[in-house]
C-alpha cells in the first residue's frame, strides 16, 4: 500500500453537500453532530459517544418540556420531577433539625423542579387550547 492511497471508510462528500436535521431540516455540516440550529442529536455517534449521549438526552428532555405532545409524556415528567419536588420537600422540613446547607439544597431542588413540572403542564395544556380553537 502506497502512503499516497487514501482509503477511507467514509464516502466521499461533494463540496455543497450538507446533512439534514431531521428535526428542524436545517442544512449542517457533514461531520456535525448536532443540529446548529435546534440542537437535536443527528446522527449515531452522538447517541453513543458517553459526552454527546448527554447531550442528546437534554435534548430529549428539553424536547418533552417545551412540546409535550401526549399526555403520557406529560404523567411521565410528573413522575420524573414530582419525586424531585418530593425530595426537596422533605429536605427543606428536615433542615430544622440539620443544618442551612440542607435547606439551601432542598429549596433549589424544589423550585427547579416545580418550575420544570408549571412549564410541561402549561405547554401541554396551552397546546391542547390551541388545537381546539384550531379545529373550530
């Protein structure tokens, strides 16, 4: 074999060739990851890659909080941040007997997760609203 040779195992990509987002079909770069424009995870490797995969799983949660579509997406972050908020509430009850750092703790955990589960809930039911008048 010849150092000249190049034998890749990728095909060869034209000069304008672009990827696709399936999400948003926003034209990126081949060797892209993630979408430049939504963020959505594009091919396998950010899926796989331990770094990108983290990525692509806030890309899901964000995905399920801004737009949820069926209300089982909806019990589903209930479920998820509801036990959050629950854990909160029990820390910042106990933090009486404990110290300020539990209580500190426990309110961030609350409020993020009560802000988590007002946004899903309004989103889900203010897109609900908007289909109806939508359909009349």
């Amino acid at each position: 074999m010849s150092p000249d040779s190049d034998q890749t195992s990728e095909p060869a990509v034209e000069a304008g060739e672009k990827q696709l987002c399936t999400s948003c079909l926003f034209p990126n770069e081949p060797s892209a990851h993630f979408c430049a424009k939504c963020g959505a995870p594009i091919n396998s490797y950010s899926a796989i890659a331990p770094f990108e995969s983290a990525f692509a799983q806030g890309y899901v949660v964000r995905q399920a909080a801004a737009r949820p579509k069926n209300l089982i997406v909806l019990v589903g972050i209930w479920f998820i941040f509801g036990c959050v908020a629950l854990s909160g509430f029990t820390l910042v009850m106990s933090s009486r007997y404990t110290s300020y750092r539990d209580f500190a703790i426990g309110t961030f955990m609350l409020l993020i997760s009560l802000a988590i589960l007002w946004k899903t809930s309004w989103n889900y039911f203010n897109k609900k609203r908007h289909d109806k008048k939508g359909d009349v």
